[in-house]
C-alpha cells in the first residue's frame, strides 16, 4: 500500500486548503468531523488503510478552520454552505467524475449539502449523523458555541469533553466558530432528490444529532447499519472503516 501524501489547493475563493491521499484505485473523498482532522478522524484509527485495501484511493481534506488547512480569524471567510463549497472546489481541482463521497458528523452534513447541490458521486457514506442533524442543524450550534468561547466546564460534562477533545487536535477556536454560521438545513424534498445509494452508518448508542434510522428513511436509496460506540467512540472502532470497505466495495 501507498503512503499517506499531503496536497494543497486553492479553494472557490482562493483559501489553502490541505488534503491527505493513500492508496491507489477508485476514488474516495471521505470528510472528518467538528474539531478533528482526517489523520484523526480517518488514519489513526485504521479507517483509511481499510478501504484502500479493498482497492481504493482515499483522499482526505482537512476542512476549513481545520487540520494543516486555513484557519483564517475573519468571518468573512465563512459564507453559507461554505465547507460544502470547499467539497465541490476540491473534487473539481482533482477532475473527479467517477468517485465516491462519504463524511463523519460535521463531514456527514457537508457530504448531504453536497449532494443536495449537485455533486454526483456513484455512493454515499453518511456516518454519525441523524434526522434532525440535516434538517434542524441550530440543534447543535448553541451546544457548541458554549464549547468555543466559555472556558472551565465541569469535568464529565459533555462540553468538558468537547473542550478536551478540542485539545488533543489542537485546533482553533476562533477560527472553528465561525463555522457555526455557514450551517444550513437541508429540506425534505431535498433529500427525498438525492438519488445515490447511501449508507447510513451510526454508532448503536450514537444519538448526538438525532435518529439515523428516520435519516435513511428520509432517503430514497439509503439503508442504516449500526457499528458498536456513540458518537465519539464510535470513530475509534475498527467496525466504522470496515462498514465503510464493504459497502464500497461491494
């Protein structure tokens, strides 16, 4: 197998942005979670190796305010929809036409925008999302927001370990929570159009943003499975890439 190589390119609107490559074969672009990165998110824990395995190039991007990308301080950097617009800036810098397209959490919700907006991958890993996180995403931002801009939460609480997770990858704070205002819900009908097959894959006692199952059921052509963890432990299993490799590969 190949190593893993690190790339840069201009986004729409000229922002450097980073992303990651291993293996060799069909393509894959796979988006990380809030407050992660893809070495996190896809390398430490196997996800990556497992797919490319089974005959895969897996590209990776560290999404805006993220990772080895930009993380720029200026709201004006941060429209609407924006991390779905780096998606589609990406695929067409690497002229993807036949690909496939998948996200945990945070890179669920751009993978959904991006299909909502005309990206046509073959297949479509939606993994740690539910329902209501598409459909209703001011669910989560005030959550969130406590995270990024108020200090000293009691330890066991579920902000004490974002806050702490947010340290193991060192992320910005005044970067990420501009992030918080370029969410934008996805309707109904826009779901009921998204004709790809879609795996929708969530952790067994992952209810974070809502119900998985009544989000496979929002679209056409998607079924749900389970893997073992909640949203945050869930990534770490080896049962996520390997639901990942099989429904690809299939």
């Amino acid at each position: 197998m190949t190593e893993v190589t690190t790339h840069r390119f201009a986004s729409f609107d000229g922002l450097e942005l980073a992303w990651h490559e291993l293996g060799a074969g069909r393509p894959v672009v796979l988006l990380h979670g809030f407050f992660s990165d893809a070495a996190t998110n896809w390398l430490k824990y196997g996800h990556a190796a497992a797919i490319a395995a089974r005959g895969f190039r897996v590209i990776m991007p560290d999404l805006r305010a993220h990772g080895a990308s930009a993380k720029p301080h200026d709201a004006a950097a941060y429209p609407l929809d924006v991390l779905a617009h780096d998606g589609l800036a990406l695929v067409r810098h690497l002229g993807l036409t036949d690909y496939d397209l998948g996200g945990y959490s945070l890179g669920a919700r751009a993978t959904v925008r991006m299909l909502a907006m005309g990206a046509a991958p073959a297949r479509a890993i939606v993994s740690g999302m539910g329902y209501e996180g598409v459909r209703s995403v001011g669910q989560r931002i005030d959550f969130f927001r406590r995270v990024l801009t108020e200090p000293g939460f009691e330890r066991g609480t579920p902000e004490w370990a974002a806050q702490a997770f947010l340290k193991t990858t060192g992320g910005d704070a005044a970067a990420l929570v501009h992030l918080l205002d370029t969410f934008v819900s996805t309707s109904d009908a826009e779901l009921a159009r998204i004709a790809q097959p879609v795996l929708v894959l969530c952790g067994s006692d992952d209810q974070d943003n809502g119900s998985a199952e009544a989000l496979a059921g929002a679209l056409p052509h998607a079924r749900y499975q389970a893997v073992p963890g909640n949203h945050m432990s869930a990534v770490t299993k080896p049962e996520l890439g390997t639901a990942i490799a099989d429904f690809l590969a299939a």
